[in-house]
C-alpha cells in the first residue's frame, strides 16, 4: 500500500480523532574524566529516580542500526555514539557492532539489569539484550568496555519458538530477581497475541511468565509497578499483521489493538483491561511514572494521535484522553493527514512529556505536573509530510521523527527517524536509500521549551557499510525507559 493510498484510508479515522478532540543544558568534562566515567558505567544503578538524575551526563549512548528493507545485503549492526560534547570524536560513531546474521530486524532493546537491582553486588548494567523483531533471535552484548561492545551470546528465534511458542521479541525490562523479561507480539506462527518471555540471569529460555492471556488479543509493550502488584501491558498487531505494512482494513478487520492490560504483578494474570475504543487505536509506548509509589502514567495511542492518561481510582484502574493531535488540512493531500503519535517518554522527575508525531514531523514537550492536565511547552519540527519540517544545517530532513529518548537529567532528547523498515518504506520511501539520523534536543526543564542543538548530528545514510536506518537510543548509565524502581 502506497503513502498516499494509506492517508487516503485513514481519512475515517483521522475525523473520528478530529471530532473527539481535546480541545537542564549540557555540561562538560574532560575527555579523560568522560572515558573513567564509562568504564565505570555498567554497573551503576540508583536508589531512587532523584539519585539517577544527579549522575554524571551521558558520554556515549547506544543505536540499532538496520539494513533490513533497504537494498543493502548485510547484517544490521550496533553503532555505538560519543555523545560527549569535550570529546574529539563527538557526534560520530566510534565503534559498529555488526550481528552474526543478515534480516533479524534490529527495534527495541534493554539491559540485563537496571535500577530494580540496585542494592543486589551480585547484578550490574553490562549486558544489552538486543532483539531482533524480525528473526526472533536476541543478541547479548558485553559492554565492559562502554565505547567498544563485544558479542558475547545469541539464542536463536528457533529455540524461543520450540520451546515457549512465542515470536517477535519487542521490549526489555529486567526484574529485580535478575530475570529479563520481553513482550513477544506474536506465537511461533506469528499469529497473535504473543505473550512474555522470560529469560535467566544466564540468558537461558526460562519460559513464559504470563499463566495465561485472558481477553487479551496482541501484544506491544508493557511497564510493571510491583509497590502496586501491577503491570501495564498495550496492543500493537499480530507480526503477521505489521510485517505486511499498515493497511486501514486491517484495523476495521480488528487486527489492530485498542485495549490497555492491567496484570497481577504476582499472579501473573490479567485482572482489569480497558477498552480505548475509536479514540484510542494502537495504544503503544506505556510509560508508569518513575516514583515507584505513583498510580499515574501515560500511553501513546499511535493511529488516534492521542495521548491517554491513566490512574487508578479505588481499586479500579481508569483512562482519559488528555491530549489530542488534531488532523492538519495539507495541500496536495484530498483529507487532513493525522499526527500519528509513535513514541513518548517521561522524565524521571515525573515533570515533563515528550511524545513524537511521525508523519506530523514535530516533536512535543508538556509540563505534567498534574498529570490529568498536560501543558503544552515545547515544540520543534523535524521532517514530516505536512511541510512544517525546518532544515537542519541547510538540509531538509526526511521522515518524521519517531523514536525518543532522555538523559537522566532531563537536559537532551535524542531522537532517531526510523520507526519499522515495512512501514518506513511505505511512508517514507527514501529513507531506504538515504538513511536516518540521530539529533539531540535541547530541553529548558525550567520554563520548558525545545531546541534542536545545531553542533550535533549523526547521518546515518554515510555510513561506511552503507545507509542504515537508526532506531532505538540508551545509555550505559541508564536512561528513563529502561530503569524501573521497586
């Protein structure tokens, strides 16, 4: 299905969204001071969310980059960013990790452990468990030393499949017992609804964590609060679905998700799902907030442009809409083309939104301190195809900005423009050919306000072994999508 053949069946949709409406910077350090601190990094976790943004700023940070979709025949790689703005090679990629296998779709990824083992000698932050969407195989890379990752072992699509019938490997938490979990979209045929797999401290296929999936019909990404015995799963579609491209008869069909899962962190079942209806199509990201006490977070809903609060009331958990991308009358276009929100993160003060709109080309920052009534306080624009997208050093840039992520200290957004190579290339069709990019936004935590810092930027399209597309973005140290408090 062709972009303009996709805007043109998302008309529908994008009416049922317009009538529903609702209406800290960077600081330096020695070269030398930077590479102690990331020797150091693996295994730093911290005791509460205020701890994590006292830590030092980030120096190098951590990019999937993907060959899948595009002509180039090679194995899809990690590309490993000096993000050190008193290095010498900031802004370029120091080091490439390329995968033993060509097609495993390098998307999401996470750490073997993270801040809900801090306290535990016994566990640090130095392996990536790196999935790939497409193969089903996960990847762990050793990051003893930060700037030059290592392979160290691969479980094979095949064996997750044989031995738990799951497929589609997609977000990474680990557990405070040391066990890493992944949301898998899809069963061994690739049909829906997935389910969790649960991995040892070895790396080893333990086996599923769910007892079983209820009502539940695909599978996306999930966040878990145990202080709440609580875990928060979203609906995507089912790999057979997605790897074709996006088609809107697919979602009248019912192939697409609109239910939120709230599980018995303990049972490991599911005990409340809430239905998000026309207005609340392919709810994506989950962010809970950081303070491990707080029954607040947010989810993107992708197809609807819509950002839903949600919280619990009694012994009830509930959901509002509290932010909507309005539809925008383009010209050349027949309809309003839709936001498409695609990613969001919160920053670990529990302040400040950040979501990205993909086809819209912006991004957006809202204060949430009160989270029932998000403020809208920054905005950039970054490609699109609704032409509000601002050159960046002299150059138009393509696609749309989609996949986010914060320092600690809530100072720099770093964003990427890939989202998933079948819909990249039906959206986005150059971008097979040109690459994508990594920027990095400067953030006021202060007032709020976004700017796009002119002195750093990453194109992947001259990339040594060809254009690759960039995906996802971590942080030795952590970031504010992989560490979760207990």
């Amino acid at each position: 299905m062709k972009r303009r053949e996709f805007l043109k069946s998302t008309a529908a949709t994008a009416a049922i969204v317009s009538s529903s409406s609702i209406g800290l910077a960077s600081f330096g350090q020695t070269n030398s001071v930077a590479q102690d601190q990331d020797m150091a990094c693996c295994d730093r976790t911290y005791a509460s969310p205020a701890d994590a943004m006292k830590a030092p700023p980030e120096t190098v940070a951590y990019v999937p980059a993907i060959y899948v979709g595009t002509e180039v025949e090679k194995p899809d790689y990690l590309a490993t960013v000096d993000v050190d703005p008193t290095s010498p090679t900031y802004s370029q990629v120091i080091s490439r990790l390329p995968m033993p296998n060509v097609g495993d779709e390098l998307h999401h990824f996470g750490w073997n452990a993270c801040s809900s083992c801090h306290g535990d000698d016994s566990k640090s932050r130095r392996f990536i468990v790196l999935p790939g969407i497409g193969s089903g195989r996960i990847h762990f890379v050793d990051t003893s030393d930060p700037r030059q990752p290592k392979l160290h072992k691969v479980i094979e699509g095949k064996e997750i499949a044989e031995k738990t019938d799951l497929s589609a490997p997609h977000t990474v938490h680990c557990l405070a017992d040391g066990n890493i979990m992944i949301s898998m979209l899809g069963d061994a045929n690739g049909d829906g609804p997935g389910g969790f797999l649960l991995l040892d401290d070895q790396f080893n296929v333990k086996g599923r964590w769910e007892k079983e999936t209820g009502n539940m019909k695909f599978n996306y990404d999930f966040w878990y609060q145990p202080r709440h015995n609580v875990m928060i799963s979203s609906e995507w579609g089912a790999p057979n679905t997605v790897s074709q491209g996006f088609n809107l008869d697919d979602v009248k069909a019912g192939k697409y998700g609109q239910q939120l899962h709230f599980w018995d962190w303990k049972e490991h079942t599911i005990t409340q799902s809430l239905d998000l209806g026309a207005t609340g199509l392919i709810p994506l990201e989950v962010r809970f907030h950081h303070d491990p006490t707080s029954v607040h977070g947010f989810v993107g809903a992708a197809l609807s442009s819509t950002i839903w609060h949600w919280y619990k009331k009694g012994d009830q958990w509930t959901a509002d809409t509290v932010v909507a991308v309005d539809p925008v009358e383009t010209k050349g276009w027949p309809f309003p083309v839709p936001g498409l929100i695609t990613d969001l993160v919160l920053s670990l003060d529990d302040k400040w939104l950040y979501f990205s709109n993909w086809l819209h080309g912006d991004l957006r920052q809202y204060d949430v301190s009160d989270p029932a009534n998000p403020k809208l306080t920054g905005q950039v624009w970054l490609g699109g195809v609704i032409g509000k997208g601002e050159p960046f050093r002299g150059r138009k840039l393509g696609g749309g900005p989609q996949m986010l992520q914060l320092s600690l200290d809530g100072k720099r957004l770093y964003v990427t423009n890939s989202l998933y190579s079948p819909w990249d290339n039906q959206f986005y069709p150059s971008m097979a050919q040109e690459g994508s990019y990594l920027l990095e936004i400067d953030c006021d935590t202060e007032k709020g306000g976004l700017k796009v810092n002119e002195k750093f930027m990453v194109d992947f399209g001259k990339e040594p072994g060809g254009a690759s597309r960039a995906h996802e973005i971590r942080f030795p140290g952590g970031d504010c999508t992989s560490d979760i408090w207990v």
